[in-house]
C-alpha cells in the first residue's frame, strides 16, 4: 500500500507559512495603528490645503515676508513658541483639544510675564473657525466645491469661551473696534459673525457682531469668517495686504510672524496594546521575541526525527518482553549458550512436523533433513554452527540461515 501524498511541496509550504504570518503581521499592525495611518494617509491640515478652503497660500505669504510660517506637529513645541500661532480646527476637531491647546499658550503667557521677560513675546494665538461643507471635485487635485455652511452650533462650540454663538448674514461692511486699525478686507458674499460675553470686538460687522473678536483680556483671538484668510480670499491683492497687516496687529512684537498648528489634524490617537508593543521603548523587546520565535521556528523545522519522549522503566508487550529477556542473557553471559538450546528446540520441532521416526537417532534425524534441501546451506552445517558459535554475531548469522533453510522448505 503506497503512503498518501502530501497535497504541498515542502517548499512551498515554508513559503505559505511566511507569507501567511507577515500577513498576520500587517494585520495587527493596520489595526494598531489605524487612527494614525487614517490621519497620515488622509486629507492635510488646512495650513498644507491648496484648495479654496485651505490656508496654503497665507503660510506661503508669512514666509515669503519673512515671518517663518512653519507647521507644527507637536502641541508641547507650539505652545512654547511666542510668536502668534494660527490655529485651524476642523468641524470634526474636539473642542478641548482646542482649549489644551490655547490654555497652554496662556501659561507660557503668564510665565513669561512673571519673568518679566520681553523679548519672550506674548504668545498670542488666532483661532480661524470653519464655515463650508466642501466636497473634493473628481479627477481635478487641489479643487474643491462648497456643499453647504456649517451648523453653527458646532462652530460655536470650537471657541475656548461660554456663551459663544456664530450667526451667517448676507454682505454687509466691516469696521474696526475702536483702537485698531487693520486694513480693510474684501467682504465675501455670506458673513459669518460671532457674539459673546466674554469676547470683545476687534473687526465687527454692522450690527456690532463681531467678525474678529480677543476672548477677554486673554491674547487669544477668534476670526469667524475663514473667506477672509484662506486661499480664495488671498487671490486677491487687497486681502493679501490685509492678511499681512492683521497678523501684524494681533502679535506687535513679531510683526508679521506666525506659526500654524497641526497637532489638531496630527492628534495622538487612542492608546492600544499595539501600540505599546510596537513604539518605544518596548520595540526592542517586541522584535526580540519576534527573533526568537522565527529561531524557535527554525529549530523545530530542521530537527532530525521525532522528538524524544521519555521511557516506560519497564516497557510493555511481547516484544519488550523479549528485548528484556535477551538483556538479562546478555547481562548474565549466557548469550551463546542458547544456541544449542534453539538447536535442539528446532529440530524436535522438525521431527514433529516432518513426521520423522521417534527411534531415529541424531545422526540420522540429520541426514534426513540434509535430505530435504539445502539452500542456504545443509541443515547439518546449520545446525552445527548454531551449537559451536563463538560469538554473538556468529549466533545471530547461524540462527538467520536456520530461519531461510526454513523458509525455502515451506
């Protein structure tokens, strides 16, 4: 009967095993690390967006006039930078991820303020609230259309203050508070303006609701309208020229200076096993056991046989009952005394079978057997070699060319 044969090559088993486990691999890390990878991999934070509703063109505006416009990723650096920092929060961003951020900010304020140290700066920071739903348009990078306003609830509740309501109106002309003069900007078709207790007017409409507003005494301000400073906005000379002016104004110190946020698009993300397992400073304990698991693997697949099972002190069976019987003989010394023993015992068999006379002596009980053939040998010299066997080699070579004598008889 024909073993079964095996469905897969050997080599290409080991290439399944491999491919199989990075897969696994890969699918624990995708899961690990999917917030992060969503937010790497997804839209750019709106200081990076070339669209309309990005804000591209004024960091490239700050940097060409030599105020730095650089993006910064970590919240603990930016709330450490003086200069005004340009904070553009998404309709989706969690407003205490806004208010950490400012109340960080205002720290350093009063820190550097306890040091009396001017050169540190003011740290003032400017909030630039959403106001479109935009869709990107398909197959035209960099563009997009606008879906519709946002709820102006959800807006309200970006701004780090109580009592904060946005409103949307038609066009109408916009001022400066008393004791500001900013340049004016080209007013866009639908205004969005903000109102509260706590917030004070520094660019307002008409109706005194407030465009650009400090929330307090705080050096924090909130711009409602973002079709003042995004890129669409700043197509247009005057509101480039504008846009320089008013960051000029909020941060007198670094006139024109400004950094942008983008620890709210580039958050942490939530803390999972993976994570730990796969960040600082376990990876080196993670990639140690990785190795040790593939040489493990490595071993068991190049071992030769089975692997060794400890013993019964005493086996069981027939067959264990005759290895330990031929131990003991051989132990005792005895060995090849037996071979006149297996003579005598199968030759009396012989007789028997053979239905030879009981009278016969052992002279011709042996001629008659030499009678009978005599591959591989007479049995005459067979059984002599049995009886005069002087080691155990020559007992077993004797005792196999008895067992062939009778194997060719039958």
């Amino acid at each position: 009967m024909s073993a079964t044969p095996e469905p897969f090559a050997r080599r290409t088993a080991i290439v399944l095993v491999v491919v199989g486990t990075l897969l696994a691999l890969a699918a624990i890390l995708l899961n690990g690390f999917s917030d992060v990878l969503s937010r790497q991999l997804g839209s750019l934070p709106a200081a990076d967006e070339k669209h309309g509703a990005g804000y591209y063109a004024l960091r490239q505006l700050v940097d060409r006039t030599g105020g730095g416009g650089s993006l910064v990723v970590d919240p603990d650096d930016l709330a450490a930078m003086p200069e005004l920092a340009v904070l553009t929060p998404a309709i989706d961003t969690q407003p205490e991820q806004v208010a950490r951020l400012v109340h960080a900010r205002e720290a350093h304020a009063a820190a550097a303020e306890e040091e009396d140290a001017e050169e540190s700066g003011d740290f003032p920071t400017l909030i630039v609230l959403p106001k479109w739903h935009v869709a990107a348009l398909p197959l035209q990078p960099n563009r997009v259309q606008r879906v519709g306003l946002l709820s102006s609830e959800k807006v309200a509740a970006l701004v780090p203050a109580k009592a904060v309501d946005t409103t949307y109106g038609a066009t109408q002309e916009m001022r400066s508070a008393p004791g500001w003069k900013l340049r004016p900007f080209l007013a866009p078709r639908y205004l969005s303006a903000v109102t509260g207790k706590t917030l004070v007017p520094v660019l307002r409409d008409q109706d005194g609701a407030a465009v650009l507003a400090r929330i307090g005494r705080t050096n924090t301000y909130v711009l409602s309208d973002p079709d003042l400073l995004n890129n669409a906005a700043l197509k247009h000379p005057q509101n480039a020229q504008a846009a320089i002016a008013l960051l000029a104004a909020l941060d007198p110190k670094y006139p024109g200076a400004a950094v942008f946020d983008a620890s709210l698009h580039y958050g942490p993300g939530d803390r999972n096993l993976v994570k730990l397992l796969f960040t600082p400073p376990f990876l080196a304990a993670t990639l140690a056991m990785i190795a040790a698991a593939v040489l493990a693997g490595l071993a068991t697949a190049v071992r030769f046989g089975p692997v060794l099972r400890e013993r019964r002190a005493v086996a069981l069976g027939k067959a264990a009952l005759i290895d330990n019987i031929a131990a003991l003989t051989r132990l005792s010394g005895r060995t090849l005394s037996a071979g006149a023993r297996y003579a005598d015992i199968t030759r009396e068999g012989l007789v028997r079978t053979m239905d030879l006379p009981r009278d016969l002596d052992e002279a011709g009980v042996l001629e008659r057997l030499d009678r009978l053939g005599d591959r591989p040998a007479p049995y005459s010299q067979i059984d002599h070699r049995l009886r005069t066997a002087r080691t155990e080699a020559e007992l077993v070579a004797a005792a196999r060319q008895l067992h062939a004598w009778k194997d060719a008889l039958a």
